[in-house]
C-alpha cells in the first residue's frame, strides 16, 4: 500500500504540471506549493534511475525549466512520519561511508548491554541522533544515490494543484523546502527496525564484514534483515543510542 500511494503521489504531482504547461499552450508555468515558488517550469517527468547499490533512488520527480540545463530534483513524502532517505544501510553508505555501520553496532551494543536482550525477544525501534555534516550529506544525496535532491516535497498523497490561468500558476496542497534547509532545521535521526513483524533478537546474526543484523530471518516472510531509515521524530516507546 505504500509504494502505491507514493506512486499515486509522483504521478498526480506530474499530471498537474503536464495538464497546466498544455493548457499554457506549451509555455513555462509557475508551480507554489508552501512558501516556494519555481518558475519557468516547461515539463516534470518522473525519475527513472537507481541508486548504484541497486536500491531505489533518492530523486522521485524532476522539475524541467526553459532555458536551464539541469533539472531540479524532489523527493517525495507523505506527511505521516515520513522517511527522508531510502535504500537502507548500502544507500546510506554511500552518502557517509561507515556511519550506518557504526549506528548498527552502537544499536547492538545498546540492547546487549542496556536493553539486555535475549536471543528470541521481540526488538524494539532503535533511533541515533545524526550529526550536522552528515545530516546535510544524508539529505540532499549525491549523484551515486539517485540525486542530489533540491527539494523536500512533503504533503498528502492524493495530490490537489488547481491551475490558475488567469496567474498562470499550478498551486500544491503539499509544501516544497529546499533540501539543504530542511537538513539545517531539522533534528534527524536514523531508525532500525523490523522488517516483518515476526522477526526477533539474534546476536548471532551479522553481514558479510561482521555488522550486527540484530534481527533474526522471518519465520513466515524469510526476510534476514531489519531495516535503517531515516527520519525527524523518535518515537515513545523506542531506543535512542549515541553515534
């Protein structure tokens, strides 16, 4: 259900701006969504690469204005605790090298020795608070990422945008912040959790290069691995580590 409400949000994001530059006869139009506004927008089209690691991009949607070369790159989110930087461990691995490992073993080490888990015990959410410079590399992305990302676009999933002929603007019922704002004014935190619910606590379980998994293989599902994203809130009843 997630991957098609996020679908359903690229592509309703996408017909808006299409239908106005059509009915502008082909010419720029100018799209406000919050307190942004982006003119001389020509065309939008949805990003059809991946990250080098396979997984998906960090690019959603990208904005083409006339008479510029590059496109501007958004990411996408919904407006519940939305997850601001996909492709898990790997992926972020490639924003900072080693911090994603170093949140694992920092996790691992907080729910041995403080939690005192047991092998077979439920697990639960563990959340690390993200530095400044890595927080800004984490956010905006790199090429190698599917980015880097211009903008955060952060509203409900069923797209509203009436075009205004008479102003020639398309206005968003979401909200677009420049992506290197958003890093600078929000708090970040990676969060590790379950993948399946029936997933639990094996000590034993680590990648290749010995990095805690934490969690054991889904009796029903065989998933062997948790999973990292990140986001701006800690949850009540998770676990904050230090990293």
């Amino acid at each position: 259900m997630a991957g098609e409400s996020a679908e359903r949000q690229e592509s309703g994001v996408v017909k808006a701006i299409k239908d106005a530059v059509k009915k502008n006869k082909n010419n720029p139009i100018t799209i406000v969504a919050g307190k942004t506004t982006i003119t001389g927008v020509i065309n939008a089209e949805k990003f059809t690469g991946r990250q080098e690691s396979g997984s998906e991009p960090y690019t959603d949607v990208q904005l083409f204005i006339y008479n510029k070369k590059e496109p501007i790159n958004l990411s996408l989110k919904g407006e519940s605790a939305p997850s601001l930087a996909g492709g898990g461990l790997r992926g972020l691995e490639l924003a900072v090298p080693g911090i994603a490992k170093k949140f694992m073993k920092a996790a691992f080490e907080h729910l041995t020795k403080k939690v005192k888990l047991k092998p077979g015990d439920k697990v639960p959410d563990v959340f690390g608070k993200i530095g400044g410079p890595a927080k800004l590399k984490i956010v905006v992305g790199n090429k190698a990422m599917g980015g880097p990302i211009d903008y955060m676009y952060i509203g409900p999933m069923s797209v509203i945008a009436p075009y205004d002929v008479k102003k020639n603007v398309v206005k968003f019922n979401g909200a677009l912040t420049g992506a290197v704002e958003y890093a600078k004014t929000h708090d970040l935190y990676f969060r590790f959790r379950a993948r399946r619910e029936d997933q639990r606590f094996d000590p034993t379980a680590k990648d290749s290069d010995g990095t805690p998994k934490i969690y054991g293989k889904s009796p029903s599902r065989g998933d062997s691995a948790g999973r990292i994203v990140v986001t701006d809130k800690v949850s009540g009843n998770g676990e904050l580590v230090n990293i």
